[in-house]
C-alpha cells in the first residue's frame, strides 16, 4: 500500500518519530551519566503508536498515558525543554520536577499524565468521558495503556463503565507482548485482547504498531467513531518495545533473536524506506529531518542543565490548593448556597482549558 | 428545626444538586433504590439519571470516574456504601486523587467529595464495621472530615464541593438515625475543631460516631462533679492542634476516644500532638479509649465488647484524674 499522505505530512511524522528516538537515546546516555534518576521507561521501538495516533486527535482531547509516555508527551505538543527539564527534576520541567520521568503532564495540551500504576489512567479516562458528555463537548479521550493493564480489575471496570454509559473514551492498547518481563501468554488465559475488549459489547480492531500508517488510519477510525457519540472503542496497536523495560532491567526473559527479529521491523527504517520508495523522502530530507531532531535534544538538554533547582523551601508546595481569599464561607442564614466557587487550579473547570 | 443526620446529609445533597449544575451523585444504589441509607431518596425522579448515576459494583473503577470527571469541570458527589467497600477504590484515592496535584506540579487540583459510612454498632460483622478514618488522615493531598452533628452534617457538603481538592466525608453509619435540632446558623469551616461542652477537669477528644458517647460521659461525669470538656475533631485532616491544645492548657488532661482500632490510631496522632505541644501543660499521662485489636465479631455483646462506650470512656477519666 503506498502512503496515503502528501509529502508534507508524511515528512512531520517521520520528523515526529525521530524527535522521541533521539531524545529517548539521549536519556539512556544521560541516564548513564546520572543526570536522569529513578525510573526510565524507553519507549523505543514503539514510537509509530504514539504519533501515528496522537496526530488522529484534536486540541481538545484528553490524553491519558503511562509511565511510558515520554513520546506521547513530545507529539501531544509538551515542548522538549520542559520534559527534559522534568527528567532533571527542574522546576522547568513540564511538572515542575515534582514528577519525574514517570510523571509528565501538561495542562495546556490536555496531557493528563504519566501515570505508573498500571490500568490507573483507565478509570480517569471514563470520568472524562462522563464530563465531556455530560457537559455537551465533542471530545475524545484517548486512553493509553499496555496489554499488561488488561489483566487488572482498572480495565474491565473502565470498559464496562464506558460502554454501559457510551462514554467518548478511546481505549488504546500498546501490545508490546510483555508485562514488564511476563510474556502475554504466561499472564492472560485469553491473549486475544480484542476478545476480551468486545466482551463489553465495545466496536475493536487491531493494528500493526510497527507501521505507522495503520496506526494512524486506525486511530482516526477509531476518533470518528467515538467523537460522532457512537461510544467507546477500543484499538489494539500490536508493538514491541526494543530497549530493556527500564533501565534495571537484564533483559532474561526473551531472546536476542526475538528482539533482532522485531528491530527489522523497526518503525523508523521501514517508514523511510517507504517514502524513500515513493519520492517522498531523499536521504538529504532525512539527514536535515535527523539533524533538526539532534539540534531540538541537544537545546533541550542545554535548557535542563541551565535550569535552576528548586529551593528545597518550596518542598511543600502543591500538596494542597493555597487558602485563597477569594474563596469566602458561605454567608450565614436561610437561602440556598452560593454555587460552589471553580477551582483555583488549573485546568480543573477553572483557568484550564476550555 | 427538628430533623435526623440522614436528612440533614439529604438536604445538603439536595441543595448543592439544586444550585450548580455541575454537582451530580454517583455511587452504588444511589438512584433507584435511593440511596443505601436513604440519603438520596427521591433524587433520581427530581434530578434525572444524568446526575443521579446508579454505578456498577466497581468501587475502583467509578471513584476513578469521579476524578476524571471532577477533572474534566464537574463537581462529583461520590458514594462509596462504606469504609470497607472504598479499599477496592484505594488505588485512586491514594494514588491518583490525593497525589495528582503534586505530582503534576500544581497543575491539576482534583475537586471531589467522597462520601462514605463507616463505623460499627449494628451487628454487621468485620466487613461492613471497621472505622478506617486515619488510613486517609494519613494521606496528604486529602481533606477528611467527619460530621458528627446535625449542624455539620448539613453545612460540611456545602464548602467540600467547593474546596478544589480531594474532600473524604466520613458519615458514622450509627448517626444516620440521631435526631436533633438544625440550629439556624448551621453554616460551618471545614477547617477547625469545635468545642462541644466546656469544662475544666479533662478534655475529651473525638470525633464521629463516638461523639454521641463521650457527651454521655461528660454528662454521667458531670453528676460526679467532673467536669469534661469535649472537642470534636470535624476535620481529621489537617488536624487543627490549635483547638487542642487550648483546651489542654484549661485542663491539663486528656482522654482520646476513637473508634479505630489502637495501634496507629488517630488516638495516636492525637495523643502524639499533645505531647510535642503540651507536654509542660500535662498533670498526667494521655489516655485513649479505642476499639480492642480484633476485627468487628458479629455477637452483640462482642461487638459491644470490642468498641468504646460511654462505661469505658468514664472509667479512663476516672483513672487519668486518680479517682
């Protein structure tokens, strides 16, 4: 099949993929030099999920990801700065280095985190679809997770509360074969996730995650369905991650010749390749695609060293919404209550997006 | 006004339905039967399934909702049936609705109240009797209140909804059936704790369900010429020290009572607080009186047994001031 995308576009998301490829390379090497802590969760390999889907939604959707979500971050518009800053635990950082790789989230572009509890977005990700319904808005909210959440309680609670309520969620499933180091078939009596999914009379389909272009086709698919008010969906994107699943892990569990195997199919080369093939890419193009991607880590990484750190007197801030003035007692006496004040916080129905 | 804890909390739902569009009740049995201690009855006819939204059993999966809803602009109303049903949902309170503010650098506040029975007294065994309070006094990120008035268990909704982060409302399952009189000014904080009888002997330090005790102790000690002071905690978290200590400074003494079991107790926090602040100011040494370490039995007068009375709370007073 040849690409069905002008050369314009078809150049951003391979730009796209390289972007999260060599900003990811450049945390493991930072992460060997001890400037990116705690857990670092790679997401190389899987880089056609997140941007063949992430370019399938609008500005006002709701994203919710997991502890591997650096990609989803970069495509959904998070600035590179700020997310290699919250790597370094800056206060530049994207939350304020109060979360961490694990922890990215982004008010201004509806990223709801980088959450490390697996199925934990899953529940959340209904609620948004029951405030987005409730309140009347075309939204969708596009759940990531991998096939390892499908085996807690989280995603068959959220599949049920969203396809008894057809709530706009999209459930997106990354299938990376491996729960950390379990293989899908050592966790899951049924591995065809799909199955699982429909049984909550939920509409799914499956897709290659190593070619971008059905991921992408699927996902608008998959956007339409649920942004027309036609319930939930659930998308299966079948993937494989290349690198170890965080940086403590010795990798016993599956063979080399497994991941060879998969790294031919590799998103990046083959996707190229293909471009290359229809006059949509010369390797000059991709030399300057690649280099743009260096330049952006490279600023990225310079914009994390400068930053400052914040003072440790700070510690306690953000625990708890600042008492605020602007919120007074309900006034004494018969009446019905004032409307409850918004939230001070962003994004929480007060100064957040719309 | 004469009316029951049950209606007042019926009320306060009511009016906070009534007035901003974006409240809505979600929970377990909410709707169509009405609420499982009858808190919401007659809600689904007036408000509509919309925003009176009977939920599966999926304690974990619709507090979650509730935090994305409350995310996404709503001001959720969430009912979990009780204190032992909500460790289904622990994850997201713990994990999610309690941290995410934080861990998300003050980008996201999470405006939920979460609504629950807890306590024991009906016989219901050791799944549907524990008091868990100080497992989410524990917790920063949360507010916990537990209304054990009239007066409170109609005013506390009303500035929970409109705090901008998580609120956990404990309601004593116990209360549901006390009646007494809703004062005019029933308006409230859901900040400090209040005094509920003065004295000058010995304080008496609640809150919850066993408030209704320790105010008959105050009165039984009351008749033996001690006089009790009782405060009542309201908000178990951020515990206000200030009321506390003001009162042990009048009267030098203190017995704590709560319904959690002892060990790593709210008695504990409480009892802890007094020492670091009012060490100097004690005549004796702090006493609790809480439930006995055994899950709830089902026997009546085991269960009596196993939590404080008003016989247990006397004789502690008894025995801090030496008689």
């Amino acid at each position: 099949m040849t690409v069905p995308y002008d050369k314009t576009f078809a150049q951003k998301l391979l730009h796209d993929m390289l972007r999260i490829r060599r900003m990811e390379e450049k945390c493991a090497e930072l992460y060997g030099a001890q400037k990116i802590r705690g857990f670092l969760h790679l997401y190389i390999g899987e880089e056609a999920c997140a941007v063949g889907a992430l370019h399938a939604l609008a500005p006002g959707d709701n994203i919710v990801a997991t502890y591997r979500e650096h990609g989803h971050a970069l495509v959904r518009g998070v600035p590179m700065d700020a997310i290699m800053a919250e790597m370094f635990g800056k206060s530049a950082g994207c939350s304020r280095g109060r979360g961490g790789s694990m922890h990215l989230f982004d008010a201004a572009t509806r990223f709801y985190g980088g959450n490390a509890i697996v199925g934990g977005g899953l529940p959340l990700a209904a609620g948004f679809g029951l405030a987005d319904k409730l309140q009347k808005r075309q939204a969708v909210t596009a759940v990531f997770f991998g096939e390892g959440a499908m085996a807690e309680g989280a995603f068959h609670e959220s599949m049920n509360l969203a396809a008894l309520w057809q709530l706009p969620v999209l459930f997106c499933c990354e299938n990376n074969l491996y729960a950390m180091g379990t293989a899908l078939a050592r966790s899951e009596a049924q591995t065809d996730l799909c199955a699982k999914a429909a049984s909550y009379a939920v509409p799914t389909l499956k897709a290659d995650g190593m070619d971008i272009v059905a991921v992408h086709e699927a996902m608008k698919l998959a956007a339409r369905h649920v942004r027309d008010g036609l319930g939930p969906f659930f998308l299966e994107l079948q993937t494989y991650r290349f690198r170890a699943h965080s940086m403590f892990d010795p990798e016993l569990y599956r063979d080399k010749a497994e991941v060879e195997e998969w790294k031919t199919r590799g998103p990046l080369h083959t996707f190229s390749a293909r471009l290359k093939a229809e006059s949509k890419l010369t390797e000059e193009e991709f030399l300057a695609l690649d280099a743009r991607a260096n330049a952006e880590v490279q600023a990225s990484v310079d914009f994390a060293e400068a930053a400052p750190w914040e003072p440790v007197e700070d510690l306690l801030k953000d625990v708890v919404t600042p008492p605020s003035p602007s919120i007074p007692l309900p006034p004494a006496g018969e009446g019905s209550n004032p409307p409850p004040s918004p939230a001070r916080g962003r994004g929480a129905g007060g100064e957040g997006p719309p | 006004m004469k009316m029951t804890y049950r209606e007042a909390i019926r009320q306060a739902m009511h009016e906070a339905l009534a007035a901003d569009p974006r409240v809505f009740l979600m929970g377990e049995d909410v709707g169509k039967y009405g609420g499982t201690y009858a808190c919401s009855k007659g809600f689904l006819e007036e408000f509509g399934p919309e925003r009176i939204r009977d939920t599966p059993l999926s304690e974990l999966g619709f507090v979650g909702a509730g935090i994305g809803a409350a995310l996404g602009g709503l001001r959720p109303i969430v009912e979990v049936m009780t204190v032992n049903f909500s460790l289904l949902a622990l994850d997201q309170i713990v994990n999610t609705a309690a941290a995410l503010r934080h861990m998300s650098g003050g980008q996201f506040s999470v405006p939920l109240v979460l609504r629950m029975a807890t306590g024991a007294g009906r016989q219901l065994a050791a799944q549907h009797s524990h008091s868990l309070e100080n497992w989410y006094a524990h917790i920063p990120g949360i507010r916990v209140l537990a209304p054990a008035t009239i007066a409170d268990a109609r005013g506390m909704l009303g500035p929970a909804l409109a705090d901008p982060d998580p609120v956990v409302i404990f309601e004593h399952a116990q209360l549901y059936n006390l009646e007494g009189e809703l004062p005019d000014d029933w308006r409230c904080d859901i900040a400090t704790a209040a005094v509920r009888r003065e004295g000058t002997d010995v304080s008496l330090i609640t809150y919850g369900g066993s408030l209704p005790k320790v105010l008959a102790a105050a009165g039984q000690l009351a008749a033996e010429g001690i006089a009790a002071e009782v405060i009542d905690l309201r908000v178990l978290r951020p515990l206000d020290t200030e009321t506390i200590a003001a009162s042990l400074r009048k009267t030098h003494k203190a017995v704590v009572v709560d319904e959690g079991w002892r060990s790593g107790s709210l008695a504990a926090e409480v009892m802890a607080c007094i020492v670091e602040q009012c060490f100097f100011d004690l005549d004796a040494p702090v006493a609790r009186v809480c439930s006995e370490e055994v899950p709830i039995p089902y026997a009546k007068h085991m269960e009596e047994a196993a939590l404080p009375q008003v016989s247990k709370i006397v004789a502690a007073v008894r025995q801090v001031l030496g008689k």
